[in-house]
C-alpha cells in the first residue's frame, strides 16, 4: 500500500485511496482518530505517541516534544534527552515510523512507499530532510508535495469545473502562503504561482492580543504586571486561548491570573481584535495581489477561494477576503485531513520521474515577468497521475552569489526564477579567473529568493574543484541548477564547452557570511596580463660570480612567472642601456637570452639608467607593468636615474629594485615605487628574493567567486548517469 502523509507540525493524518471505490479516505489511528498529534514522550517504559503524548504534553509532563518539524533542515540538535541528542530529522523519523506502523496495524497491510506533503515555503534542504526522515523509518518517498496544493486536490475532488481558478489562502501558526492554481481540463490541476511571508502567522495575532490583555490588566488593577518571562508566557497562551473563542463569540471574558500579582478578568470584543489587527490581515492581502500579478490575474480571474490553516478559523479573514475579492471563501474543507486525502490522490502517481524537464529558455529575462514565464509549459511532458495530473512550480528563485560585471560588488544571479513549472533546469555561464600553481575553485553559494544575498535563505555551501588553468586565467564556468519533482535542488558544473561535469564538494555554509552584503574592495583575484622588464646591471663589479648567480635567479624567476598570462623581456645596462631580448611570452627564448648576458657587453662602468627604455617598451602595453632592477654598486648619475625613474611611477609602471653588494640602499628606496619594492639582499639571497617578487606578482588575493557576465544564459545539459 502506498499512501499520502500530512506530516504537520501540531497534528500528522495518514490517508489512502480506497481500492473499492477508488477515493481517497483517511486510515484513522489505533485510537480511532482520523488526526494524530505530532507530539512525542521519550518516557521510562520507551516512546509513547498519540493522545496520551498530547496530554502528557498540555500537563507539563517532562520529555515532550513537538513542533520539531519547524526545524527541518537545520542540521543543528533540537533537544537533548537523556543524555542523546535528537535532530528534526530524527524526531520526524520517529513519528513517522509511528505513523505507518500504526496505520499498518489498522489496515493490517505493510507499507512502504508514501507520498508526504511539505509547506509550499519549505526550502530545497527542508524537503530534503523530510525525504531522508522518511527513508530512516523505512518509506520510500514517492513524491513531496506542497500542502496547499493538496488542499486544492481534496477539494478538486469534489468541485471539479473545467478553467476553475483555485486561490488557496494557507494562514498557519507561524506562516503565511497564498497559492494559485487552475483546474485545466478533466484531469489536470496545474499550480501557477505561489508566495508566502515565513513571519506572518496566528502567533502575530497572539502577540497583539498579549499587548491589549497587558493593557486591560493594568487599566482593571492599576498595576503593570511587568515583562518578565513567566508572565509572557501566560498572557500569549491566553491571547491565544481568547483568540480562539473569539472566533465563535464576541465578547470574551478572560479571567486572568498571574504569579504574586491576584486574580481579575478582563473583556475583549471581536471589533476591538480586529482593529487591533487590520494592518497584519492587510499585509496576508498584499500576499494574495503579488500572486495575482505573477501570473498575470486579477481578483475576477478567481473562482475559488479555498481556506486552508488553522488561522483562517478567525472571522475576519473571510470577512477580509471577500471584500478584497468579492467572493465568498470557502471554509468546508477539512483543513486537517484535506492535505493527507490530497497526497493520497497523488499516490496514483505511477512515474514519479518525468522524462522531460521544463527548461528556462535561454533567452530568458533575467527577472522573468508573466510571459516568458508560460512559455516552457509547452516544452513540459504532462505526465498522467492516475485520475489527476498536478503540475507544480517552483517556490523560490533560485540564485547564486556572483561577482557584478564591475567588480564592485556581490549580487544575486538568478539561475531558476520562481514560479516555473518543475522539474526544470536551467544553466548561465560566469566568468571565472584561475591561476597557474593553485586549486582552482569556485564556490557556489545558493540563494533561495531573488532578493540581494544577505536577505536570502543560503542553504548550501558547493565548491566546484577541478578547474583547469587556462592561458590568460579567464575561463567560463557553466552552472547549471535543476529542481526535481520534490523541488529538491541539484547543482552541477562544467567547465567553457566540456561534456563533463566537474567534481563538487559540499561543505556547510560560514558562520559570518557577512562580507556579502559589503561593497567588494580588491579581494576578487582578477589577472591582468603583466609585462616584466628584467633590467640587470652589468658593469665591472658583476664579473664573476655575481653575474652567474644573478643569471640563475632571472632564470627561476622566468619559470615562476606564470607565462600563459605574461610577457619577459630582458635590458643590461651600466655605460649604456640595451634591451637583450624584447617582451616575449616564450621562456626559454627568453632564458636563452638571460644565460646570454655578459658582463660589459654595455660598458664596464656605471654612466646611464634603464628606465628611459623601461618606459618605451612598457609605454603602450596594457595590464600590469612591472620592471625589476638588478644592480651590485652605486650608479654614477643616480639623481639622472631617480627622476627618470618617478617618470615610470607616474605612469602606473611598478619598479622594484634588488641590491647587493656595494648597492646603495636610499638610492633602491628612490627609484623603487615602494618601499616594500626596495630590496637590499646578500648576493646568495638572489634566487629567494627574485621568487619572492615572481609570487607578489601573481597573487591578487582570494575571492573564487562567479563573475556576472552580463548574459541571460547558457544550453542546459543531461545529468551524468
Ligand atoms: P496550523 O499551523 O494550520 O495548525 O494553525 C495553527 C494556528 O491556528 C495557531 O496560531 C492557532 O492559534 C490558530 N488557530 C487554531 N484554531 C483557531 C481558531 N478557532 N481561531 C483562531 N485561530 C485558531
């Protein structure tokens, strides 16, 4: 038997469809209840379930847990009992091994697969955890769907009109979710948009009730009764109580009693907590005109609205919503057991996995608005579930944290838009630097909302591993992400034209993403092309040895430079000046031509400078432009040299100045364009110095972060078997 769960987070219910009659009916529990409290006992004689871990719960018994399902995906403990730590995860593998094991037990058939319902607004890794909660109590899941989608099945059920438009307003405890969708045809029930606010819930309503009960208080008995905790949590649980009556009566009489203060009763009139609440059943109708505008609709486009959620018990938003809309609402569904008969309905599903994907196209806006939005529906395989085909889109946007084309700051770049119908994929191509004699890697972090990173949900950390260097150290990296029929997200990669992905290792999202919502300073590693003049000195006192271990520094300065994304070129100078070889990306030519040099081939003394002709050959080259200046004495005319030499600072041309020797090192301060760039070395320190320089020159600091290129997208690709 397969069957649908409601795993909620005060109450779970198990449905299935009936063989007989082919409808789906709910499979009540050992008790007798078609509902099961979602609430847990870790008790001496083992866990206890049901209604007797309910009322163990409401009389404060030790060791009673519920709403853990608010905690799905969080990776993180959510109690401790004895000793043992538990996740939502594994709370939810708990009760639902209780709940198929019972239902097992009143229908007497085994159970293996199931088909569980989520809230629209869970994301990608809260749905995941529910997939692995499932499979640790031994369910195959056969698919995830969204709750309000459900509800419109339940409902579909028995009001099924060709074109019906189906508004389901989803006002729970803690959320609020507005869901559109559209009976098409006999058989097919399509979701076209939905939106929620994850702050807005009954528990808002509780806390304006909590403040006007604290006034009353005060106004009854002339004493604050203050803000400490114990009384927080007596005033909010009789709000909640007096808004729940409220909803049959009005007015509601509230006796209060709180600790070391007596006892009074005060009175609340419906009028009165609806003015106080106006602006928070506003706020759920500016939910509802979002939807509308995504797909394009207005309030008459509306033919249902379909209540759904604990809150909607109260009488204003009826009230609210038909005079919004014009449309009475519809209340009648069950709102406990729609959504497990819904998922029961979609256990027909007989091929969970479709063949065909909606692709968003590649032209595609960035932001998307209401007309390419529709136009993948064609390209979708609409697959028959049985009696009822349920096509679902996309909650959330899907992004990643980019680099803007500027280099100026960090953005959101959408990958998949919201409100696609799924499974789809979807691709773009970023701009990547990469370095020679380094991992490579870029790192992915995933944004689930179209908002700037920081007011995103990022639940996932990925980093891409593998990339190869490339010559100049600009490649294309090729990210592609697919929601599946679970809106469960998959990420892969591929470098510039490849056809195979490149490896990804996940590792958990920082702490202190914090940078990502400042502006970028020079942390992204961007290489520019740099063009190296090696200017070595090569009058008399360089005879010997000192020319030989200079000449072997150059060269092993010429293998650290990255050379794919540079360009050496070699000048001696004492009497004259003479370029020996000019800028080449070719290393060995260019290391020829360094074992070439000898001493006096321009002079034995110390008359002229380089830096006249450092300028000419640098002048016109674009990049980074670097000369390094090799000398062992004190220059004849060095007051000639150093301005000469601030004529190449001026024009942006880094110099840095090796000494050693007799080298003076003011003079190395002055011609060099930092200290830093000053080097006074022994001469068996050459090879160590000029390796030091090579690093400086290739390291732009961290930064592995996609580079927006401005472009709409890229050709998806197959995943790998
Ligand atoms: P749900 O998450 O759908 O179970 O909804 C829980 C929320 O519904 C809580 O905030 C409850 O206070 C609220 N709720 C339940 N019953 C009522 C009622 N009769 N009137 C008003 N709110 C209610």
């Amino acid at each position: 038997m397969v069957v649908g769960i409601d795993l909620g987070t005060t109450f779970s219910a198990v449905a299935r469809i009936n063989p007989q009659t082919g409808l789906p009916e709910i499979i009540p529990n050992s008790e007798g209840s078609k509902i099961t409290p979602s609430i847990i006992q870790f008790a001496p004689g083992g866990l206890v379930f049901g209604s007797e871990a309910k009322d163990a719960f409401e009389v404060g018994e030790d060791n009673c847990i519920t709403t853990f399902k608010r905690n799905m995906g969080m990776g993180k403990e959510y109690c401790t009992i004895d000793g043992k730590e538990y996740t939502a995860e594994e709370l939810s593998a708990l009760l639902l091994t209780h709940l198929k094991e019972d239902a097992e037990q009143v229908s007497g058939e085994k159970i293996e697969e199931a088909v569980i319902t989520v809230p629209a607004y869970f994301y990608s890794k809260e749905r995941e955890a529910t997939i692995k909660s499932a499979r640790r109590a031994g369910l195959k899941v056969r698919k995830i769907i969204n709750e309000p989608t459900a509800a419109a099945i339940a409902y579909g059920l028995n009001h099924w009109r060709t074109n019906a438009k189906i508004l389901v307003y989803d006002l729970g405890g803690g959320t609020c979710d507005v869901t559109l969708t559209a009976m098409k045809n006999e058989s097919e029930l399509n979701t076209l948009g939905t939106f929620g606010d994850h702050y807005l819930g009954g528990r808002d309503w509780d806390a304006r009730l909590g403040d006007l009960l604290l006034k009353k208080i005060e106004a009854e008995t002339g004493i604050n009764p203050g803000e400490d905790r114990e009384t927080k949590i007596i005033v909010t649980r009789l709000a909640e109580n007096c808004k729940k009556q409220l909803s049959q009566k009005s007015p509601v009489k509230v006796p209060v009693s709180l600790p070391g203060f007596g006892q009074c009763t005060v009175e609340v009139t419906r009028e009165e907590f609806d003015s106080l609440t106006a602006d928070l059943i506003e706020r759920t109708g500016i939910l509802c005109k979002t939807v509308l505008d995504e797909v394009g609709f207005t309030w008459p486009d509306v033919t249902d609205i379909l209540l759904v959620g604990g809150s909607t018990r109260m009488p204003q938003v009826s009230a609210y919503l038909q005079r919004i809309s014009g449309k009475k609402p519809i209340a009648h569904v069950n709102p406990d057991e729609a959504v497990a008969l819904g998922a029961a309905v979609q256990t027909q599903l007989k091929d969970p996995t479709y063949n065909t994907l909606a692709v968003v196209p590649k032209d595609a806006k960035k932001n998307k608005g209401p007309d390419n939005k529709l136009s993948v529906v064609s390209e979708r395989r609409i697959t028959q579930v049985g009696i009822l085909t349920v096509n679902e889109v996309t909650t959330h946007a899907m992004g990643i944290i980019a680099v803007n084309e500027a280099g100026t700051e960090y953005i959101n770049e959408t990958i998949i838009p919201a409100n696609y119908p799924i499974p789809v994929k979807s691709a773009r191509a970023f701009n990547f630097y990469t370095r020679s004699n380094s991992d490579n890697e870029l790192d992915i972090y995933v944004l689930q909302g179209d908002k700037k990173p920081l007011e995103c949900a990022i639940p996932y950390k990925y980093v891409v591993t593998g990339i190869r260097h490339v010559k100049g150290g600009k490649t294309l990296i090729r990210i592609q992400y697919s929601y599946d029929q679970n809106a469960v997200i998959h990420v892969q990669a591929r470098q510039e034209q490849d056809t195979k992905d490149l490896p990804i290792r996940i590792e958990p999202v920082p702490e202190d993403m914090s940078k990502y919502g400042r502006p970028i300073e020079t942390e992204v590693f961007v290489p520019e092309t740099l063009s190296i003049l090696l200017a070595v000195d090569v009058s008399g006192s360089m005879s010997g040895d000192p020319l030989s271990d200079a000449q072997n520094a150059m060269c092993a300065f010429v293998d650290d430079i990255d050379i794919s994304s540079a360009e050496i070129g070699i000048i001696a100078v004492s009497d004259r000046v003479e370029l020996v070889y000019p800028l080449t990306d070719n290393a060995e030519k260019c290391k020829k031509a360094i074992r070439g040099i000898t001493c006096g081939q321009t002079g034995y003394g110390n008359d002229t400078h380089p830096f006249k002709l450092i300028r000419k050959e640098l002048g016109n080259r674009k990049g980074r432009r670097f000369a390094v200046i090799l000398a062992d004495g004190v220059w004849s005319n060095q007051d000639v040299a150093i301005r000469a030499a601030k004529e190449c600072h001026k024009e942006n041309i880094e110099i840095a100045a090796i000494g050693f020797g007799g080298a003076d090192e003011d003079f190395l301060r002055n011609i060099s364009s930092s200290d830093a760039n000053a080097l006074k070395v022994s001469q068996s320190e050459l090879t160590k110095t000029f390796g030091s320089i090579a690093q400086s020159m290739g390291s732009g600091g961290g930064g592995n972060n996609a580079r927006d290129r401005g472009s709409s997208g890229t050709e998806t690709w197959e995943e790998e078997e």
